[in-house]
C-alpha cells in the first residue's frame, strides 16, 4: 500500500505560477504523474514522470510546467509558470507500481482567476 498526499493548491492570477507537492509514503514506483479534472471534464494526464528520468507532458502544458522527483524526500513536485484560467482543476498525483497498480493522492485544487 501506498498513500499520496498533495499539496501546494491554491487561488493565483492569469500568468501566475504555483509549486505543487505529493508526499509518498513509499519510493518504489515505476511512474509517477500528475493529472487534472476540470468542472464537467474527465479527467486528464499534465505530466508523468518514470524512473529512468523519462517524461511527458500533455501539449497544453508543454513549456509551461515541469515535473520533478525529489527521490529523497519521497515527493514529487509539478512547477506550473503562465498559469491560464483553463488551467483552473483539482490536481491529483498518481504513483504506479511496476505491476501497473495505482495510488491517487486526495487532490488539491488550482484556481486561476483575476
């Protein structure tokens, strides 16, 4: 088992940026990610991260966040700079086993408004 916890949500203006946090409770993960659900969208991939050091963005984040692992301190932090209002979701961390089971963090919230 394996508990994720986020934080670093919270309310920024247009071309804001924010630093999101997930705290493991365990280090062996084969991926690591971060996605999003906006009000009434499913929910989607930002960005994922594996454990030879691979990533991916989504292409509506690409240039603007990066993700990063911090392999000591059992966290994983999403930098998110030019924040736009359609960034405005609950983001949620997910860790994946290297038999492909998931663990989702609880959330934490991004707004992005005047």
């Amino acid at each position: 088992q394996a508990q994720l916890v986020e934080s670093g949500g919270g309310l920024v203006q247009p071309g804001g940026s924010l630093r999101l946090s997930c705290v493991a409770s365990r280090s062996i993960f084969s991926m690591m990610a971060w996605n999003r659900q906006a009000p009434g969208k499913q929910r989607e991939m930002v960005a994922s991260l594996t454990r030879n050091g691979s990533t991916d963005y989504a292409d509506s984040v690409k240039g603007r966040f990066t993700i990063s692992r911090d392999y000591a301190k059992n966290t994983l932090y999403l930098e998110m700079n030019d924040l736009k209002p359609e960034d405005t979701a609950v983001y949620y961390c997910q860790a994946r086993s290297a038999y492909g089971y998931d663990w989702w963090g609880q959330g934490t919230r991004v707004t992005v408004s005047e």
